[in-house]
C-alpha cells in the first residue's frame, strides 16, 4: 500500500510539475507577445512623430510664405490662426532660400507700388495733407 500511495503521490506531483512548466511557458509566451507590442508601438509612434514633425516643417514654411507675400505679420497671423510671434518664428525659422522657391511655386508676386501723394485741384501747394488740418482745436 505503502507503494500504491508512493506512486500517487510521486504522480501528482509530476502533473504538478508539468503545469507548472505549462504556466511558465505561457508567461514567457505572453512577456514576448507584450515586448513585440512594445516594439510595433514604439515604431509607430516614431514614424508618426517624422510625419508631424515633417507636417509641422511644412506648415512653418507655409506660414512663413504667407507672411513674406502679405508683408505682414499680423495680417498672417490672423489668416493662419497662430499668434504674431509664432509668424515671426517661423520667418526666422525658414530657408530664404525654401521660402523664395515656394513663391516661385505659387506665382509671380507683383510688387507693391510706394503710395505717392495725389495732386487733388485745388489742394496742390495749399499745404495741407489730404484735407486734414494739422493744427489743434481746429
């Protein structure tokens, strides 16, 4: 008898053991599937931060064109949604060289004319700007 319980317990402790082995394996497996998880995550998010940070290049330059065919800043800030600094950051920040191409790109840039005074008939060496007297309490 003394066998027969030998033998029991000799066999239940091997299914033990065997189980054991079986729930190690599936840990391992398990700390492999959530490392090859880590992996593809981390090169997503590494090509994703290339293409924001190729996105946010374009937009600077984008912005930076703006400013440069507008000939001001706060007027493009306006049009692009980004506070003044942030346009004049982004002038700083751009290749003349990028920002001159990317004109040509988009067309010829007709230069803006200086405003001259206009003779007015009857205003011409009177003295006065336009109309508007210069003096106070007038």
């Amino acid at each position: 008898m003394t066998s027969k319980t030998g033998n029991d317990a000799t066999r239940a402790l091997r299914r033990r053991q065997e189980l054991e082995r079986r729930a190690v394996r599936a840990v391992e497996q398990a700390a492999g599937t959530v490392q090859d998880a880590q992996r593809r995550r981390h090169e997503a998010v590494a090509r994703l931060d290339q293409e924001v940070g190729a996105a946010a290049a374009a937009h600077g330059l984008a912005v930076a064109v703006l400013a440069t065919v507008l000939r001001d800043d706060g007027l493009a800030a306006d049009l692009t949604g980004v506070d003044v600094a942030r346009v004049r950051s982004c002038r700083r920040g751009a290749d003349g060289a990028a920002v001159r191409a990317r004109i040509a790109e988009l067309g010829e840039v007709v230069p803006r004319r200086r405003r001259t005074a206009v003779p007015v008939p009857g205003n011409v060496g009177s003295g006065s700007a336009g109309g508007v007297s210069g003096g106070v309490g007038s």
